[in-house]
C-alpha cells in the first residue's frame, strides 16, 4: 500500500470529525473505501495464489478461499521486546510501548472493520509460539503443512 495511503488505514489515526471533514473537502479518501479497496487488493492477490499477506485481516478476508492457509505467530512479550530492540535499535522500555500500542492498534482495526477478536484461535489453521520454535523451525514447520496441504502447487 502507498506510505500516503497507509497512515489512513490505522484505528486511531484521527479524530472523526477531522476524517469526515477531510472526506468532505476531498483530501482523503474515505475509510470505508480504504477498506473496501484494500480487501478487494488482498482477496484477488489471495485469489491467484503464491501470495503472502501479513496483516490487515487477510486471514479475515481470505476466510473462504480454498488455497488460503492462514497462520499467527505469538511469543511472550519479553522475546518481542528482545526482537525489537535488535531490529529496530530501540531501548526495552520504548519497544515495550511500540510494541503494546501496536497490538492494540491491530486488535481494535480487526475488532472494528470485522466484529473478530484477533486472538480467535478458530480464525487460523495453524498457530506457533516463536518463543518456544526457533524461527527456522517456525519456516520448516509450515512450509511443510504448506507442501502437504497443497501438493499440487509443488508438483515438478
């Protein structure tokens, strides 16, 4: 998604009477066009196949799909901030609120463009602990119910 669009599409990016007049005056585009464009953008890439989509309800929108697999990752917070602080470069106590804030955000936009709880575990085929799995095994473990499930795909 374009930088210029993306700030649009978080739950807490504006107040409404700020988005509705933007909307109004044609500076934005509106949220339910943004969501309703975006869905659309993920159902037909998932639609194609070969595709990995991250986020964005993409397990939510590809619910239906025949060829979809959907997986979510978790690990405790401690591994993530660990994570992050490398990544990012970031102090423990900045990747603690980056972090925080960030599963809100995710947990409010699938709560209030899908009326889902993110952490459904009925919502995905699959669910690791990368806390518990090294990351390599992470990869292998799905790639291999990916290969298993989809055979096809993988036919020489």
């Amino acid at each position: 998604m374009p930088e210029r669009l993306s700030k649009f599409m978080t739950v807490e990016n504006t107040s409404t009477m700020h988005s509705m007049i933007n909307e109004l005056l044609g500076l934005q585009p509106s949220r339910l066009k943004l969501l309703n464009k975006t869905s659309e953008t993920v159902y037909q890439l998932a639609e194609l196949g070969n595709a990995i989509i991250v986020g964005r309800g993409g397990n939510l929108i590809t619910a239906n799909l025949k060829n979809a697999f959907h997986v979510r990752l978790v690990a405790p917070l401690n591994d993530r901030i660990i994570n992050a602080m490398e990544l990012y470069k970031m102090s423990k106590k900045e990747r603690a609120s980056f972090i925080n804030k960030e599963d809100k955000s995710r947990m409010d936009f699938i709560s209030t463009h899908y009326h889902k709880n993110i952490a459904d575990p009925l919502l995905y085929h699959l669910i690791l602990n990368t806390g518990l799995l090294s990351f390599d095994d992470v990869a292998e473990t799905i790639g291999n119910i990916v290969i298993k499930r989809f055979p096809q795909i993988f036919e020489l």
